[in-house]
C-alpha cells in the first residue's frame, strides 16, 4: 500500500523508482471557496524543493494533495517513475506531529515503518536516544517535533513531504534539525517538497524556491538556488534579499 508512512501506512522497502511528481492544479476549492488556484510545478529526482508563501495561502492543502490525503481538484497531481505507484511510501512531517501518544518514541518510530537501525540512529543524532522508551504524549513540542522529523526520515520513504519541520525548535535544535535533514538527503536523494515561511531555511535546503502568492495561493515564480549559495553566506544572503524583492 502506498502512501504517507507518517499518517500511518507502513513503511518498508522500495517498491518502484519515484523519478518525478508532476503537478498541475488549476483550482482546489475548500467549504465552497478557492484555496488554491494556477500551480504548475515537477518535482525531480534528488531535488528539494521549498515551497514559500504568506500564511493561509494554501501551502498545507498542497501538501494534502500531494500526500494524496485529499483527491478533490479541477487539475492533475501526480508521481511518476518506473513501477511507481499512484502514491509512493512517503516520509511526511505535518504541520502538528501526529505522533501516537500512548505509545513510546521508539513504539512511534516502529508502528509507522521505520526501520529499526535507521530509527535508533536518528533518534541518537537528533538528541532523543534518552527519550526512546518515554511516552509520547510526556515529550515537548520540541522532542515531539524532532521525533516527527525521525520518523518521516526512517521510513525508507521514496519521497519525503515537509511541512515545517523546524517550527517549533529553538536555534539549537533548528540547527541540528537542518544538518540532519541536509545529511540524510545527501545519503538518500529522494524527491523532497519543503513548506517553509521562511526564505533564508529554503535558500539554505532548497534546489528551487517556489513563491506562492496570498490565498488563494498561485504560483507566482519558480527559482533555481544557484550552486555554491549554500557554502557562502554573503551569496545566501544576497539570494534571500533578492527573492524578498520578486515576492513583494
Ligand atoms: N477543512 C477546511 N475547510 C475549509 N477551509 C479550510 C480548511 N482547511 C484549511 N482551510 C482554509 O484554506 C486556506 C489555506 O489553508 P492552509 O492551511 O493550506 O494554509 P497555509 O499556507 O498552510 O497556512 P499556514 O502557513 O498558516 O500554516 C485557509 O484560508 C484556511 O482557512
């Protein structure tokens, strides 16, 4: 069964090579009103794309459609790639954590799929090795959305759909988050859609920033992140300043 691991479905191996996700919406409509409107954009492989816009714009109904948890559009979204089915495993982090409360953060890692290596690593890497046997419901929003983060990463997803994955965190933690994720990704391409509010995070993560207009959100330009903008700060914050300006 295909779909979100996060939401979840089980994880597992890879079934089918996820190459692209093409979307095409030319309206989603909520409770009788337009929350999106013209949004072309692919998704290829080993490409992490972030997705900017004002809030309510319409960023975590995009990801829903994505996620293929919400199938009523006038437009077409969908995957892909050799054997790759409707929707793919997906490694999802939602905007709250979804996490099971009742269960611990090792038995949350291990109902959604994770593989058990992989989970114990990221767990270790992502501060939460002292947390692994806690219930969830007795983490910090912090803790929680880290594990959230874990979860979506050790999921042996085919593409990864993250919806602020660093809200939440302080600086410390934003930071170790973001390392991760950027090695993970490095370890493992796969097709990568970020939500993010914030320009310089999808500067410093992102192959293309997509800018959204205000709700009903449309696509309002598609950016390529030039190469070498991630290693020198002085071009990051250029490139930032510079999208600040074509967003206005
Ligand atoms: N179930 C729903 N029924 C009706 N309207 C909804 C529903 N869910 C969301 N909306 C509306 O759709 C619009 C887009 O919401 P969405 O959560 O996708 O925005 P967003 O860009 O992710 O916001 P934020 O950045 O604040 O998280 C908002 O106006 C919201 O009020």
């Amino acid at each position: 069964m295909g779909g979100p691991a996060a939401a979840g479905a089980p994880g597992g191996a890879v079934e089918g090579v996820v190459t692209r996700l093409i979307v095409d919406i030319r309206e989603k409509r909520l409770a009788g009103r337009p929350v999106l409107g013209s949004l072309a954009f692919s998704l290829d492989e080993g490409e992490v794309t972030a997705v900017v816009g004002p809030s309510g714009c319409g960023k975590s109904t995009l990801l829903r459609l994505v996620a293929g948890l919400d199938r009523g559009v006038t437009g077409t979204v969908r995957w892909s790639g050799e054997g790759a089915r409707p929707v793919p495993n997906l490694g999802v982090v939602f905007q709250q954590p979804r996490l099971l409360p009742w269960r611990t953060v090792r038995q949350n890692l291990a109902l959604a799929g994770a593989d058990p290596v992989e989970g114990e690593r990221l767990l270790e890497r992502l501060g939460l090795a002292a947390q692994a046997d806690v219930w969830a419901s007795q983490l910090s929003l912090g803790m929680a959305r880290r594990l959230a983060l874990a979860r979506a990463l050790a999921v042996d997803a085919q593409a990864l759909l993250l919806d602020e994955p660093f809200a939440s965190l302080d600086e410390g933690n934003q930071r170790l988050a973001r390392a991760v994720l950027a090695e993970q990704l490095l370890r493992r391409p796969v097709p990568t859609l970020l939500i993010t509010h914030d320009l310089a995070e999808a500067v410093a993560l992102a192959h293309r920033v997509l800018v959204l207009s205000p709700g009903p959100a449309r696509l309002l330009f598609d950016q390529a992140v030039p190469p070498g903008v991630r290693t020198d700060p002085a071009l990051a914050a250029a490139t930032v300043a510079a999208l600040r300006d074509l967003a206005r």
